[in-house]
C-alpha cells in the first residue's frame, strides 16, 4: 500500500457537487492498494499516518501527530498511485489491485484510524471525485508499505 500524506489547514471532497467529506485541520490522505496488500500493509501505515509528527509546537519544530493535536483525517482511495509510467504517454495501473480487494484494504485502513481515536471523513470509493484543500507548510509525504517495512 503507498499513501500520500500531506498536512492541510482544512480538506473537503464532492461527488457530483455535494460534499461527502470535509476536515478542518489535519492530513490530507490518498491511498492506494496494489495486488500483494494485506491487513499487515494497512496497519504499519496506520500506524505511521497517526504517529506522523509533522505539526509544529510552540518553538516551530515538528513534534506533534494528528492524535496530538486533535485533528483530523481526509482520506480518499487513488488507485492512480501505482500508475506506472515508464513506457509511452498513458499510465498503465496494472499494479493496483482489484476494486474489491482495494476497497475492502482501504475500508480496513479507515477502520484502523478511527479506532485510535482520530476523526476520519472518506471519499466515496470508485467515484469520481473533486478534492480540494490548503496544504499547510507546504508538507507532502509518501510512504510505501513495501518500501518502509
């Protein structure tokens, strides 16, 4: 599983034009499942989004989590992570995985969250979706399951 984590002042996510998630201060989260994903991928990055210290304290270091400042989560699935894009003009996705597997991992990823106690709003899986949002700092950063373990 890869996530792209980015720190934001506030996220909101539409489908058709009506809003079907919205945070104020938090991450901005985009997920993406490939085929070899597991519950063991899901977790590790649960646990790293939810102890990220990437919000400032009162001396401007990077010291605080989500769960420290009490803020929020946006996540939204992207299958266009593993775009593989080495060859020719149009990514090929054949390494992110099935809807169904994708969307049952992503689902568990969420679940996960929400059990640590950290408010999570969601996209609307497989939609097409429009995502805005105030990346804060700016601050992006993308973890690899396969990558980091």
């Amino acid at each position: 599983m890869k996530v792209v984590v980015q720190r934001c002042k506030e996220a909101c996510v539409t489908v058709d034009g009506d809003i079907v998630g919205k945070i104020d201060q938090g991450l901005m989260v985009l997920v993406g499942v490939t085929h070899e994903d597991t519950e063991k991928d899901a977790k590790y990055l649960v646990e790293k989004v939810a102890g990220l210290r990437i919000f400032e304290d009162d001396l401007g270091k990077m010291n605080y989590s989500v769960v420290d400042i009490g803020g929020a989560i946006l996540s939204v699935s992207q299958f266009t992570l593993y775009g593989d894009c080495r060859k020719g003009r149009r990514p090929n996705f054949m390494s992110a995985a099935k809807p169904d597997i994708a969307e049952e991992l992503y689902e568990y990823f969420n679940r996960e969250l929400i059990a640590k106690g950290i408010q999570v709003e969601t996209g609307t899986f497989g939609e097409m979706m429009d995502v805005s949002f105030t990346n804060w700092g700016p601050v992006t950063l993308i973890i690899d399951s396969r990558l980091d373990a």
